[in-house]
C-alpha cells in the first residue's frame, strides 16, 4: 500500500442547465445543456481531507435570486448535496480539514453555509475576495452565499511563482503539495488547484515548471469540459477572452504532461463521479 497515495473523490452536487454558448462560445445560445456542478474531496496523506468548491446547497432554489435561477436553472436531487454526500461516506462537515473556494460564483459558494464554522478551515484567494465582488463579476455571485462568513475564511494573497499562465499563485500548505494557481478569465482572481504527490519540491524544468511527480489539475471554471482544451475554445461565461485563452492553453500545456493523471473541470459532463488514485 503506497502511504503518500492521494485520492480524489468526484462528487457532482446538482446541476445547471444553460445557454449552450456559456460552456463553448461557438455553439448556439438558443438551446440549452445540463452540465455537472463539481465537489471534490481529497483525502491527502499529510493534510488530510480538503474539500474542493460546495457546489449546490439543497436549498439553492431559494438561495439564488430570481434572475440566476432563470439563468442556471438548478437541480438538486435529494442525497446530492455535498453534506449529504459526505453523510454517506461517513463524514461530516467537522471532519473537512480544509474547505477550499476557487471563485465566487454561487454554483461554487452555494453549500459553503454548510461547512462555515464547522470545517476546520475556508480559504480563498483574496483578489478573488476582494476583487471580483467589486467588478462586472458580482453578477453571477450571492454575497451572502459567502460574505457572512468573512471573519474565519482566509484569505491568502497571489505571488509571482514558476507556474500558471500568468505567473501568480500561492503554496497552500507551504510544501508543494497543493499550488494554488491564478488562471483568470472567468473570473479575474478564480485558480485552478495543482495537488502535487510526493513533491521534490523543485521543479525538474523551471522554464516551464512542469513536476518531477504525478499530479492532477481541479481546473474548476478556466474550461468548461475537455472540448475547450483539446480545440482551445472559451467557454462564453467570462469578459477576458485573452487571459481565458491563455489559462486554458496552460491546460493543455500541463495535460500534455506524462505525469498528469488527469484535468478536471468542474462541469464537463463527461467526467462521471469516480475516485481517482495516484
């Protein structure tokens, strides 16, 4: 049995149905796709278990205005939940290390009521905090879906480092384990999260950074499916269509990777709930 094994439990809690050019800006916005809202819990050897977006509360229908339930037309069957889902695996919310948002949208901060106060730990990128709430962003976002909660989420500040489209991220545990990655453009300060296995601690290529180990990629929203990275299509749901190219083509750029075991996405709906191991 590998001890420093990590694994990534796939969780899908609900679903959105909308307009087909928000997840592929080529296709017609006059038909609509149901797609996936992605959880994922990691259990890691040394941090324990870090949970990665809440996705759908049970209640999301209520905790959305008008206008975002026209929008993303939200589905929640009852067990799907992240909560519940957890319930199922024996778990509660008080034994989540880490709670860990990637941006702000509500499909994303819906259930984090569920786990504030409880889980051990919420953090998020302060320029996604600070920022995004305050620009053209805030429209896809229910600030109270998080704002409650400000005192005990924290939130860390990007750095310059080696990796990413834009050169900017944070080391959440401080050891390489799991980076935290800048990839704006569908929010200004949304990250994709590298969970590195083993690290060395260096890198065996700085120019591009690519890991001497496995590592796997939750890309949350940078691309909405496997079809964005493979063709380098935007999804149509951002207003930096340069910088969404760009962390889209470090998709690709670190997928092409031998040792990357997988980039998920957080709505492609040919990602099915599944437990990766590395």
């Amino acid at each position: 049995m590998d001890k420093n094994a990590i694994k990534i439990h796939i969780l899908h809690c609900g679903t959105i149905t909308i307009p087909a050019n928000m997840a592929y800006i080529k296709d017609s916005a006059l038909k609509r796709v149901t797609l996936p809202v992605s959880v994922y819990l990691v259990e890691h050897p040394v941090h324990g278990k870090i949970l990665v977006e809440t996705g759908l509360s049970a209640d999301c229908n209520k905790v959305m205005p008008l206008y975002l339930r026209d929008f993303y037309r939200p589905q929640v069957e009852k067990g799907q939940a992240a909560v519940e889902q957890l319930a199922a695996m024996g778990l509660s919310p008080e034994d989540i290390d880490l709670v860990l948002i990637t941006h702000n949208d509500v499909d994303h901060t819906c259930a984090l009521k569920d786990f504030a106060g409880r889980a051990k730990r919420i953090v998020m990128a302060e320029h996604e905090y600070f920022w995004s709430c305050r620009t053209v962003y805030r429209v896809r976002q229910v600030w109270d879906t998080y704002m409650p909660y400000k005192d005990i989420i924290e939130r860390p500040f990007y750095f310059g480092t080696a990796q990413g489209p834009i050169g900017r991220g944070f080391d959440l545990f401080g050891d390489d384990s799991v980076l935290c990655i800048a990839c704006p453009g569908h929010t200004d300060g949304q990250m994709a999260v590298m969970i590195n296995k083993a690290p060395s601690g260096r890198f065996v290529n700085a120019a591009d950074g690519i890991y001497g180990n496995e590592f796997a990629i939750l890309a949350s929203d940078v691309a909405f499916s496997q079809r964005n990275i493979d063709d380098l299509v935007i999804p149509g749901y951002g207003f930096a269509r340069k910088r969404q190219r760009k962390s889209i083509q470090w998709l690709k750029t670190m997928q092409a990777d031998p040792k990357c075991v997988g980039v998920f996405c957080s709505h492609d709906p040919d990602v099915k709930p599944q437990t990766i191991e590395y």
